[in-house]
C-alpha cells in the first residue's frame, strides 16, 4: 500500500514532513536510526523542519504501525521500518562497540509458545535482544 493511501485510511494528511522521515528511516533501514539522527538526515533534505516537529512525527508514524520503536539500551529511543509479524527480526547487541546485527529468525522455542499459551495471551510481535559480543571485540579480548 501506498504512504498516501496509509495515511487517507486513518484520516490523516499526508504531509512532506511526515513523507520525508519516512524516506530516511526506510533508506537506512538497519541503521537503528535514533530520533536526533533521524532529525539530521531530514535536514539535508528538508532544512525548514525543526526537531519538535520530528518528535511529534516519529510517535505518530509509529501508532500507524509504519515505524517500529526500539530501545537498544543505550539511552536512546531508537526507530526502524515497521515490520509485520511474518518479517520480524531480532537483534544481537554487542556491549562493548555498540554494533546490531539483526537475524531473521523464529525465536520463539516450544516453552515460550506454551507459556503464551497457558496465558491466553496472543502475541501480536516480539522482539528479542541478545546482548554479548561481536566477533571483532571478542578476538579483542583473547588478546
Ligand atoms: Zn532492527
Ligand atoms: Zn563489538
């Protein structure tokens, strides 16, 4: 579906503002790109926006299910394109150089579906964080 056509679903105008956030996350999709960031990369191309407007935008593109919020620990709100259930992807976080890794995977073991299960409760997506190091920073500490 069209941006466009997202956006008339919900009521809501489709402004250049709102397109071009849109653009960047998706141009940088993996990049985890924080709220300041987002901000500087609009601004290259659209140098009348100003930050409040970016945090105005970024919650409200993220309830339209367009932008998936995350929070990588860092003490930053973080936002990547929104991925439906079928395409969801987990990231590997290193502790010690920042870098995420994202896998593609069903992470979900036997236990964890029954516990949803006993619950009654229905999952709508999941994130999972795996927090340790990446090859480059643990052959750095063997040394
Ligand atoms: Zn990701
Ligand atoms: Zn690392």
């Amino acid at each position: 579906m069209k941006l466009k056509e997202q956006f008339n679903q919900k009521g809501l105008r489709i402004t250049k503002q709102r397109q071009i956030v849109m653009e960047v996350v998706e141009k940088h999709k993996g990049r985890h790109l924080s709220s300041s960031e987002i901000f500087e990369l609009v601004k290259e191309n659209y140098s009348g926006i100003g930050l409040a407007t970016i945090y105005r935008t970024l919650p409200l593109l993220e309830k339209m299910k367009l932008l998936s919020k995350i929070c990588l620990d860092d003490g930053c709100v973080r936002y990547e394109p929104y991925a439906p259930k079928e395409q969801e992807h987990h990231h590997l976080i290193c502790v010690k150089c920042g870098a995420v890794y994202e896998v593609e995977a069903d992470l979900l073991g036997i236990e964890e579906k029954q516990i949803i299960m006993n619950n009654h409760f229905s999952t709508q997506n999941y994130m999972v964080k795996l927090y340790g190091y990446c090859k480059t920073c643990a052959e750095e500490d063997v040394v």
